[in-house]
C-alpha cells in the first residue's frame, strides 16, 4: 500500500508523495488506475498497490487522482519540466480534463505553438499538459500529430469518457483487465496482478504463441486469460456505460511510391541520412543528459556518431560483457572501445562474472512486465542498473534489423512464392505438430494459431513483396514485444528512459519505400551500412553482427542447469503441468542437444516461463 496522505477537494481526491530513498526494484512502470463504468468508487488501495509496484519506473515522484468513478495513479521519473507544475496525474479543470501519461512527446513545443496559436493558455512547461489540450483541439486525431513514444490515458469530466492510445511501435505499455466489474489499466502485467481479482490461467494461444515465437506474444494476448493489452497505433474511447470504439491510426504502406523506381542508390542514402539525423536530434530533447547504450555493432555505433555529429556534449556511453563460455566471446568491447575513442566519449563497462550473473537473474526475471527468453535481457538489466547511476536518459539500437533487413531469414524470401511457409520455416521455434509433443495435452490448441497469425499478418493488403511482408510483420508486431519491451522493462526497472530513434516513424516510413534489395544488400542492412560509412568507422561495420553474448545462459550447466532444474520440478510447475514430463526429462538431460532455429535453448524457454510465473506468485 502506499504511505499516502490526503486531500479533499471539491472536485477530486487528490494524493501525492515523495517516495522514500530506499525504492524497490522489483517492477517498472508509469501510470495505473480504475474505472468503474456501473458506478461507484474506484479502489484507492488497488490504484495504490499497483502505484507501488511500478515505483522504480517513477522514482522522483507519486500522485493519485480520484473523481467519481475514476480513479487514476502515476510514478514519475523527472525527464522534462523538472519543477512540480508537471506533476501527475493532471487535472485541467477548466477544461474538465485530466490524463495520466508515460513517454515523451519529441514535438511538443511546436505544438504547443501551435496551440497557443488557437488560444490555449498553458501553466507548464512540459509535453503532459500538451497532450490534454492537444485532445481538447484535434480529439482523436491528436495521436496522428504525436512524435514521440507514449501511453496515456484521458478522462472526460462532464462526458464520462475514458481516451486510451498507445504510440506506433508499443514502444511505452499499456495493459488491462477487467476486475470485479472494474477496468484497470497499468505499465505493467505485474502492478494488475499484484492489485489482486485478475484471472492468472494461463491462456493456451497465448502459450501456442510464446513456444512458437521465442516468447513474443501479439496483442491483444497475455499469458495470463485475464489480462491484455492495447494493441500498438491504436486509439480506444470508452463511453461512460463502458462500451468502447478503437481504431488503428497508423498502418505504413510497405509499397513504392509513383516514382520511387527513378530514385537512385545515392538518393536514397542522402534520404536515409537526413531522416536518421532528424531522428536522433529529436531524441535529444530532455532537461537532463542523454547517454547511448553502446553495444559496439553498427546501429548503436552510428547513434554515438550522429550525436556527436549534432553537437551533444559530454557524451556518455555504456557497454556490457560476460565471461565466456563454451567457446563463446562474451562481450564486444573491442568495437566498443574504437567507437568510444573515436567520438571522445566518456565510455562505461560493465564486467559481469559468472556469479554476478546468477545473482542479478532473479532481478532480472521479476523486471518483466511478460516472460521474455532473449539473453540479453541481463545484459540490459545490468547495464541500465550502472546507467542509471549517470544519466536518466539514453537513446539505444533497437529496431534497426527489423527496420533494414539485418536478419538471415530475409534473403530467401527475396523468390517467395509462400511467404507464409517461407517466414514459419525461418522463424518459427517449433511447428504445431512438434509442439503437440512438448505441451501437455490440456494446454494444446487444435488449430494452429500461431499460423493463423502470420497468415493474417503476412498476406494482408498494403505490401509488394515478400519480404515487405516480412519486415512489415517483424517491424510492427514482433518487434514490439520482443526487443522494444526488453529494452523498456529493463532500462525502466532502475528508472532510466531508453529511447529509439530507429523507430522514429517518418524515419520507418521511408524505409518502408526502399527496395528491398538495396536493404539485403551486403549481408544485410545494406543501405544502413552505405550511410554509416559516412558517420563511423568501417571497422565497426565490416564485421559479424553483433549483440549483447550471454553464453551462460546459452550453453546452460553448471549452477544454471540446476536452478533450471529446480523450477520445473518444484511443486508449483508439477501443479501447472504445461509440458509433458518425457519433453521436460530430455531437455533436462541434454540441453545443448535441444537449440531453435534461432539459437535459443529450449530449456531456457521452458524454464524462464516457469521461473516468471513463480516470481507471480501464481
């Protein structure tokens, strides 16, 4: 519960606290509440819990709102507007408005220009008050104005109606339940959980899903049946009997424009360079310093590049390595360090033995808002935990491959003709059939689902190729919840904004009209390499591609197979039963006879999800 003290108005009930110096590391998060749609008063010790669950994502600051049947909490981490006019959640009450918001809107001074323009007067300095007035001038099509990534929820005082959006790559959270005749909202799958009613069976397509795509689970699905969560590019207004309308408000064309064929290479690169200048500029926007998470690879480099490029001061970056294991380097540091020097930058790394791995593991597990397989999760968790301690914000790689074409099951769908069957044979961990032998007979849907959905996804309008398809798919469902919810949950986990400039959506709408072939080109990313040529050293380019080695949790034995071992035998997976004991028994035996596709330990797969439910407690 939260230490709250309180203050009646005549409007609202309004809470607010300094969070103590000792905060909790358990979760992350921004903004939570209640709406009870049949009358009644929401539930301040359910809007306090999950408040309190997301606390390390809002270390500086906590407030509560609660008007009639509405309900809404915040955590705040100090970005922008420093001083408390931004304080949340927001209450204009001369225009009946109030919003709880987590992100950064990139443009909102020129739209608060705008706005001022039309007569609005504001009483912050801050991108929260923007967004209210930016609904009360433009309703919906405020989301469209929007650069930025965001999640925010909206309350109508005299109409009763309750705005919920979530930015275009889902890069900021937004999940929801129905508790009691309630609906609760949260950054996190943990805070609902944790605030208590919610159905925790787990949802079998949802399961189908998390063994098919290395633990991605599409919205609006959770493993858990009571929980969802908003789709990315979707707006939802909710009427005051609880019935609701929601629409998608941004669907790139993966198509050539009239033209596009007369465009040359070098074009294109001049393109690219200036929509990857402008976005990395618009991340620089914050009231305190902006560091780079730099992995050593060509994405991440060629961000310290541009920022170096745009004048950024006192550049700080920040690099991870592990020990290695069985054979396997684990750290880059080699193109770290060139890159480091080369810009001048104030340069971290961070060494993690062995044991300091398995320490930060339970950490690390329980900073996740769903159960998420990649290795690397630790090596963000760790790394953001000694980011933290310098900066509060940093701009990171993530969505180049998606966006560019880095990935190796691109080029041989360049001659597709089944894109479906083509994609599935790449990416998929296990097909339907393999699966019916691994889970156990309750927990296995009849159809396909997961098929079912890249078929939906693949074959849909608005792409010429095969591989547009692809990157359509990857960029705009899996990537969101793989490593565009990695990098949140665990930078957010030690109170740092993590921040996405290949993500920038202009950016990725003129990718999206490049050929496909100038993006394969040269094992890949082609055309992104051709412009960092220009920025970076081609020693950082013209090498393997990168990423953030964990090889322990790779090739898994030792104290790893134990505690592995542990969790799919104690009594809560017994209980459970999702796998069938011969599958579990063989990955247990021999774990490095047991690798997807993509190279990922089955027994890992497995065994993360089991460990994520227990730190649940369900």
């Amino acid at each position: 519960m939260c230490d709250i003290r309180a203050a009646e108005t005549t409007a609202a009930l309004i809470f607010s606290r300094v969070p103590t110096k000792e905060v909790s590391t358990q979760f992350m998060c921004g903004i939570c509440g209640e709406v009870r749609f049949g009358g009644g008063l929401p539930s301040v010790s359910a809007i306090s819990v999950m408040a309190d669950v997301l606390s390390p994502r809002g270390p500086d600051a906590a407030g509560l709102v609660v008007h009639a049947n509405v309900g809404l909490g915040h955590r705040r981490l100090r970005i922008l507007d420093l001083s408390d006019k931004s304080q949340q959640p927001m209450v204009d009450a001369a225009l009946g408005l109030s919003i709880v918001f987590n992100g950064c809107i990139y443009n909102f001074r020129e739209l608060k220009a705008e706005l001022v323009e039309k007569g609005y007067s504001f009483f912050s300095d801050g991108d929260t008050e923007v967004i209210l007035k930016a609904w009360h001038a433009w309703g919906e099509d405020c989301v469209t104005r929007f650069h930025g990534m965001f999640a925010f929820v909206i309350h109508e005082r005299d109409s009763g109606r309750i705005v919920m959006a979530r930015d275009r790559f889902g890069i900021k959270p937004l999940y929801l339940a129905n508790v009691d005749g309630a609906l609760r909202f949260a950054s996190s799958l943990p805070a609902i959980v944790q605030a208590g009613g919610v159905d925790t069976a787990i949802d079998p397509d949802a399961l189908h899903n998390y063994m098919t795509f290395h633990a991605v689970v599409p919205p609006p699905r959770t493993i858990f049946r009571g929980v969802r969560k908003l789709a990315p590019a979707t707006i939802r207004v909710y009427e005051k009997n609880g019935s609701f309308k929601e629409r998608r408000y941004w669907d790139p064309p993966y198509r050539r424009q009239a033209g596009d064929a007369a465009v040359s290479r070098e074009e294109w690169q001049e393109r690219l360079l200036s929509a990857l200048r402008l976005a990395v500029k618009r991340r620089m926007i914050a009231d305190v310093p902006v560091g780079v998470l730099l992995s050593g690879g060509v994405d991440s480099s060629l961000i310290v590049g541009l920022l170096a490029e745009a004048g950024q001061r006192g550049l700080m970056s920040f690099s991870v390595g592990f020990e290695e294991a069985n054979g396997e380097k684990g750290d880059e540091f080699v193109y770290s360090d060139l890159i480091a020097e080369h810009f001048g930058t104030d340069h971290h790394k961070i060494f993690v033995p062995s044991a300091d791995l398995m320490e930060a593991l339970p950490g690390t597990i329980a900073a996740m808002s769903e159960p998420m397989v990649s290795y690397d999760n630790v090596g963000f968790y760790l790394l953001s935990k000694k980011v933290s301690q310098h900066v509060k914000v940093v701009q990171s790689g993530q969505g180049a491959d998606e966006v560019f074409g880095g990935y190796h099951w691109y080029p041989p769908l360049m001659n597709s003709n089944n894109v479906v069957a083509d994609y599935a044979r790449a990416f998929r961990d296990r097909s339907h059939e393999t699966l019916a032998a691994q889970l156990a007979s309750e927990w296995m849907p009849e159809r396909d689902v997961s098929g079912d959905l890249l078929k939906e996804h693949l074959l849909r309008d608005g792409a010429d190729t095969a591989v547009d398809q692809a990157l359509r798919l990857d960029s705009t469902v899996m990537l969101v919840d793989d490593p565009v919810k990695r990098v949140d949950n665990m930078t957010m986990a030690w109170g740092l904004e993590a921040r996405v400039p290949f993500l920038d959506h202009e950016l990725v709408e003129l990718a999206a009209r490049i050929p496909p072939e100038e993006k394969l080109r040269n094992e890949g990313k082609g055309i992104l390499k051709d412009v960092a040529r220009k920025v970076i050293p081609s020693a950082v380019i013209d090498r393997k591609k990168g990423y953030f080695p964990v090889p322990q949790l790779k090739y898994i034995a030792g104290p790893y197979l134990d505690m592995l071992r542990d969790a799919l035998s104690s009594q809560a997976a017994r209980e459970r039963g999702l796998f069938q004991r011969s599958y579990l028994e063989r990955l247990l035996d021999s774990p490095l006879e047991h690798i997807t596709p993509l190279k990922g330990s089955e027994l890992w797969q497995v065994g993360l999800l089991e460990m994520w439910l227990q730190a649940q407690e369900v």
